[in-house]
C-alpha cells in the first residue's frame, strides 16, 4: 500500500484498502479557524450535547485578526462562547497565528495520523508525514460529533525530485512549476508523494511549502514520508506516541512524475489561475504596487530570512507598498532576534501582525482597480485580494523582495 492507504486502513481499523473504497475513518485532530462558527451552528442542528473529544478539536483565529468589522466580532464572540461551553482545550484565538503554521509548532501535526481542517490548504500538514486534507463545514460538524468521517481512498501520485537549486531559487518556484505542468486539475482527488534526494535535503519549512500548494492542483493530500528531520522536530513538540508510515516497496501508484531542479529559474504564476505559471525573467519589468511576504505558504523564518538578505541597505520605491506578515508569533520573534523585522522597517516595509490578512481578501492592504500586487501567497484569482479589476502575481520570497525594491517584476539573480 501507499502510505495514503496504509493512514486510511489504520484510521477505518482495516487491514488493508484499496483506491476507490469508501471507508469510516476515525480522526486524529481537526482543526477549524473562524468558521468554527458555522460549524458550530450546524453541530448544535445535529442535536449531540458534547463534542467526541475535546482534546482533539483545534480552534484559532487567524484570517480575520483583529477583527475588522461588528460582524466578524460577534461571530468570533460566538466562537468563544462555544469553546468555554464544550471546554474544548486547544483555543489559540488571535494569538498565535496562521492555523498550519500553529498545528505543527504547537505539536498537534505527528507522522502517520488523519488530520482534517475547514481549510483547503490544510494538506500542508502532509509534510510531516500525515494525511492532512481540507473539509466542509458541515462535514466538521459531523467530526465533531461522532470523531469520524467518510473517505474515498484516493489513488496516488509518486514525484520524484533530483537536483540542486541554483541561488535565489526555491520550494516555491519547484511547486509552481510542477503546477504549471501538471495544471489545476491535474491531481483531483488524488494523495501526492513526494521522494529524491532534493526533497531530502529541504527544510521542514520548504517542504511545508510544497505539500501547501498541491491544493492548487486538486490534490486531496500530499504527503513527505517522515525522515530523521522529520521525527527531530515533532519530538521536540510533543510528548504524545506517534507511528511513522511508510510505502511498501510494491506500492501501486497511479502516475509516477519526475522533476529535476539543477536548471530550474524562478518561476511566477500570472494573473488569474495559479497554473498560469512562467519563468520570473519572461515577464520582468511589469510595474507593481504591492508586494507581500507571508501566508500559510511562505510567512516562516526561512522566507523572512531570504527577503532580508535582499532588502538589507536597500530602500523600497514610495510607489511600492511592501506588507510582512510573519505566519506565526514564534516566527515574528525569532525574526526580531535575527534583525530581519528591522531590516524590513528601515526599508520602508509594513510589518503587520500574524495572520492570514490580505491573502484571503477581507482586510489589510487590499488592492484598488488597475493595481498589482506580487505575493508569496498560494492564490491569484481575479477579486481574490480586493478589486476583480486588480492584478495578483505568485513568486517566491525571493522574487517578491527584489520586485518590491525595484518597483516591477525582478529576477532576483539579477540583484
């Protein structure tokens, strides 16, 4: 079996599954952010008095923090008010920051588990080596309820990754152009397993970063299968029992993908699919307005590092609004420790605080008709982040920095 088949056997109780079964799966730990509250209101319309477990419910605030209107605020207000009545024990609330950056830090992502989220991009979980998969609300209200969900065994994708980035290229620019290839609805429903040495030698943030944006491509999950990397970080957040899993060497995949990066350039996903992905250096030149650094995809210590090298000494143009946002608490201050955040000040950029923010387009620097932004962020449909007559461009932190310093797309090897 794969390693998504081998998760979903134990999860059902089974021996053994097979792509296409329907199975009863027992969850490991589900996490929802502010639409807690919809899935709340639909938990009461079931009619059950108490969570299965309140120890493996996760909820946090993060896409809408602080709140920017009476409605978020009461609707959050609710949300409180639910927690203290189920005494659910994970509450992060506006705290801590983007709810996939918070799981793993706070120790509640472990190898071999079943992970749900009302949050498509909660594959990104699947780098640590779990099945990690997006759900509706309506569908969490059940979870809630009974600590199980249907699953379709999806079929797997094995991609295998050799090579050695260049400088000024990374994860981001790899899973752009694996998008680009495969396009956005080349792995519906399908797990994706990534192997090769490139992928060995990533961070845990890099890999964060692939197993995020598989969504874009239709994945159900996306899974890194645990190494030592792996087993060192998640033993360091938690004292809990966890079983790594991993693929049986006569695993049946569906399509086998491999990709190799020694020549690979920055890449950037243009305006209005994320599968609209072209080398950085074809489209250099086109002015920009914004630029962002952070989300669930590349807001981590690594990125900020990055962007700091490039805007260190240098000065953004007052035409260009640079937003960071650091994905969590812990990241924001290790950052300060570093002297990236002060980098970033004295270079005139707007240092905000953890959170989803202008990603997901309800508050904090969303964009007028005619402009563009270059984002490291994991989405650019059109109206996505404000105006539908507004331009968004998808790039690396590395890519976003130098844009931002010169005013327009930059190739940041040209820096």
């Amino acid at each position: 079996m794969t390693i998504a088949e081998k998760i979903l056997a134990r999860a059902s109780n089974k021996k053994r599954v097979r792509c296409g079964e329907i199975v009863n799966a027992k969850v490991d730990i589900a996490m929802s952010h502010e639409n807690a509250g919809l899935v709340s209101k639909n938990f009461k319309k079931i009619g059950v008095k108490k969570v299965w477990d309140s120890k493996k419910i996760i909820i946090l605030f993060d896409h809408r923090v602080p709140a920017e209107s009476e409605k978020t605020a009461s609707g959050q207000k609710a949300v409180r008010e639910f927690i203290k009545e189920q005494m659910i024990r994970y509450f992060y609330d506006m705290r801590a920051g983007i709810c996939h950056q918070i799981l793993p830090e706070k120790g509640h992502i472990r190898p071999g588990e079943l992970v749900v989220g009302t949050d498509s991009h909660t594959t990104t979980h699947g780098s640590f080596g779990a099945f990690a998969t997006g759900i509706g609300a309506t569908e969490m209200a059940c979870v809630w309820a009974t600590g199980e969900l249907w699953l379709k065994v999806p079929e797997t994708f094995k991609i295998e990754i050799s090579g050695k980035f260049k400088r000024w290229v990374m994860s981001k620019d790899l899973i752009l152009h694996i998008i680009g290839k495969l396009r956005a609805d080349g792995a519906d429903y399908k797990a994706i397993e990534f192997y090769g040495e490139t992928i060995e030698h990533m961070s845990i943030a890099s890999r964060m970063t692939m197993c995020n944006l598989t969504m874009e491509m239709g994945a159900k999950a996306a899974i890194i299968p645990p190494d030592e990397k792996t087993l060192n970080y998640v033993s360091s957040r938690t004292e809990l029992p966890f079983t790594p899993v991993y693929a049986d060497e006569d695993a049946r995949y569906e399509k086998v993908y491999r990709f190799d990066v020694d020549g690979l350039e920055p890449q950037i996903a243009c305006p209005h699919k994320v599968d609209n992905v072209k080398i950085v250096s074809e489209v250099e030149g086109i002015r920009i307005d914004q630029a962002l650094l952070g989300s669930c995809t590349n807001g981590r210590l690594e990125d900020m590092e990055i962007a700091a090298k490039i805007l260190e000494g240098k000065q953004i143009p007052m035409s260009v609004r640079l937003l960071v946002i650091p994905a969590s608490r812990e990241v924001y201050l290790e950052a300060m420790k570093k002297g990236y955040i002060e980098t970033f000040i004295k270079a005139g950029a707007l240092v905000l605080n953890p959170g989803c923010g202008p990603c997901l387009g309800a508050h904090q620097g969303l964009l007028a008709s005619g402009e563009r932004c270059i984002s490291s962020t994991n989405r650019n449909f059109q109206g996505r982040m404000g105006s539908a007559d507004s331009e968004i461009y998808l790039a690396s932190p590395a890519v976003v920095a130098a844009s931002a310093i010169r005013g327009e797309i930059t190739d940041p090897r040209r820096m």
